[in-house]
C-alpha cells in the first residue's frame, strides 16, 4: 500500500491531487468522447487497438523551419531569434477517469492556438495499468520523465493528469483557466534569458548552440501527431471513446550540450511510421528547464 500512495490519479474542485478515484467537477469543454470530430480530420486506418484520423493535407506549421532562414524568407516566426518555443508535456494515463478533460482542453488549445511554436507531447504512463485497463501507448520510461519533474521539485510522488510546460511549471490543467495559468506561467518563466538555437546542419545532423555557460540534455522525441480514436473496454473509464493527440511513441537522449556550439548526429528514423514526426529537445539537467526545442 505504501508503493501506491506514490501515485495520486484524481484531483479536487481546487485542483489539488487528492486520492480520490471520482472524476472531480470541471469547468471546461466537454470529455472527449462527446466531441464533435474536427471538420478538417477524416477517419482513417484501424492500428491494433486504435483508429488513427489522419489530417487532410495539412501543411507543416512554420516552425518546422530552421534558422538560418534563405535570404528573402517571409516566414513570420523565427524560432530562435523572435519568437521562444513553449513545450506542453501531458502525462496522463487511459486507466485515469481523471485525465480526459485536460486531454480535451490540450486539443482545445492546439486546435485554437495561431502560435506556430507550440508544440505539444502526450505521454502515456503505465502506473495505472493496474486498474483494470492497459494504456496501449502506455511506455515505463514516461514513468521515469515525469519522476524526473517530481525530484527536481522535491515531490515524493507524481499523479495523472499532470501538465508541464517549458519544464517549468505544472498544474492538472482540468479546467480551461487553469491550464492557461500553467502555460502563462512557463512562458514569462525564462523571458529575457538565452535559449539555445537549433539548426539542421545536414542529413540526420543537428546544430545547437548558445552561451558557454550553458549546458543541456538533448532528447529526440518521436510524436504521432495525428487524431487518435481509442474504445476504453475495462477499467475507470470502461465503455468510453477517448480521443489522443501528438502521443509520444518513444523518446531517445542522445549526448550532452556542453554550451558554445556543438554538432550532433541525430539517430536514423529507420522504419518508424513515416506519419511520426520527431522533434528535439534540449533541458538543463534531468527534470530541468527547456532551454531550446524545434521540430526535426
């Protein structure tokens, strides 16, 4: 029983964790099984336990791009120069009665949001597979990532749902003002400090750099950033269609940014699903600050 106080699911009307294992009262947009589907997303092929909904030709957001920009480019985002990054990680879990309404507000946010550097990572935990249902995109080391958040702040335990954002500051984000108060709050955290500039520097090779006296983990990070359909069949959330986005299918540090500029060869994308997409990541210290992100 004492392994299990570590982990808290559920969350009270003050949107403190709470033991509790009813879903608390929210004021947000309805759970995701009642969501109308997106005009501008059509049903597509049916993975294992899944439906994946695949965009219809949507092209890529700006920041995509890298700098240095082509002499000339109208692009009105230059990510590392006038506009920062703002890196939303979602922890949450299938087996949560407590996680759809920040999952819904999340999609809210992305389907409502013109910021071309928002980019949002959907981990799956596995701590509540116990419950009765096994997260299907559910991975241990997502466990880990959001332990390292805990320790870094001092926490003795973590819980679902849990946004972070900019590696910063965390909330449950349950309500529509609230998850705004956390993204607000990680974006004016690190305002007027340096952030390190990412830049494709060849086939498979990434660029950083920034100030000598920076230093920073480097993670690339593999996303699905399509609309996911899932049918809850056991478990606190048994009879259920949720619906995920931008879910985090793996997650690989690949060396250490020791500040100034350094050169870095990213792994093979191989034969992961060409629909994926991957961006990197770049952290002071395990559970620390995002100092630099761009997608690859």
């Amino acid at each position: 029983m004492a392994s299990l106080l570590k982990y808290l699911c559920c969350v009270d009307s003050e949107d403190e964790p709470s033991q509790q294992h009813d879903p608390p009262p929210f004021r947000s947009l309805p759970i995701a099984q009642n969501l109308p589907m997106p005009p501008e997303y059509t049903t597509g092929f049916q993975e294992d336990d899944f439906i994946a909904i695949d965009p219809l030709d949507i092209p890529p957001p700006t920041y995509t791009r890298f700098d240095p920009h082509p002499p000339g480019c109208n692009c009105p985002i230059h990510i590392n120069r006038v506009s920062r990054p703002t890196v939303i990680e979602l922890f949450q879990s299938q087996g949560c009665n407590s996680c759809p309404p920040t999952s819904s507000n999340l999609r809210s946010v992305l389907a409502n949001s013109e910021d071309p550097n928002l980019l949002v990572l959907d981990y799956h935990v596995t701590y509540w597979d116990h419950l009765g249902w096994k997260d299907v995109f559910g991975q241990d080391k997502f466990n880990e990532r959001q332990w390292d958040y805990a320790r870094r702040r001092g926490d003795t335990r973590v819980y679902t749902p849990q946004v972070v954002v900019n590696g910063i500051s965390e909330g449950v984000g349950q309500t529509d003002g609230n998850l705004k108060e956390i993204i607000k709050k990680g974006q004016k955290a690190r305002k007027g400090e340096s952030w390190a500039q990412l830049e494709l520097a060849g086939e498979r090779k990434l660029r950083v750099s920034g100030p000598f006296d920076m230093k920073g983990i480097v993670t690339v990070v593999t996303y699905d950033p399509r609309l996911i359909s899932v049918d809850i069949k056991r478990g606190e959330n048994m009879g259920k269609r949720l619906l995920f986005t931008h879910i985090v299918r793996n997650s690989e540090q690949i060396e250490d940014w020791n500040g100034g500029e350094q050169l870095f060869e990213l792994p093979p994308r191989g034969d992961i699903n060409d629909r994926w997409r991957q961006a990197v990541l770049v952290q002071q210290g395990r559970g620390g600050p995002i100092i630099g992100a761009a997608r690859v």
